[in-house]
C-alpha cells in the first residue's frame, strides 16, 4: 500500500481481484488519486488499493484468496 503517492509515480492495482494493473498517478487528495492507464483510462482510486510493486499486488491478491 502506498501512502502518499506522488504525481508521476508508477503504482499498481489490482482489478477484480486477479488482474494486476499498471497505472500513473496524475492527481491526489487526502484519500484518492486519479490514475491513468492503458489507452486514455483513467480510475480514481483510494491509496489503500494502490501498490508499489507488482509483487506486493500479487500478495495482496493472495492474501484475498487465503482469507
């Protein structure tokens, strides 16, 4: 999970809890940021769904599984 991410940062999300997405943060608040990825998508999302790595992704989908 990412904390306080940065305009430009590469982050990771996870889709329907198996799809790993990469994605750029374009703008943040105190609880949200506007992601875009893919060709023109964009998403706004809460910090706690974002991730560093693709395999701090994959653990979170993981934990998911086993809980």
């Amino acid at each position: 999970m990412i904390k306080n991410p940065k305009v430009g940062d590469t982050v990771y999300f996870v889709e329907n809890n198996y799809r790993i997405i990469e994605a750029t943060v374009k703008a943040f608040n105190s609880s949200f940021c506007v992601l875009r990825y893919g060709d023109d998508k964009g998403i706004r999302l809460r910090h706690s769904r974002l991730y560093k790595s693709q395999i701090e992704a994959q653990n979170a989908i993981l934990m998911n599984r086993n809980a």
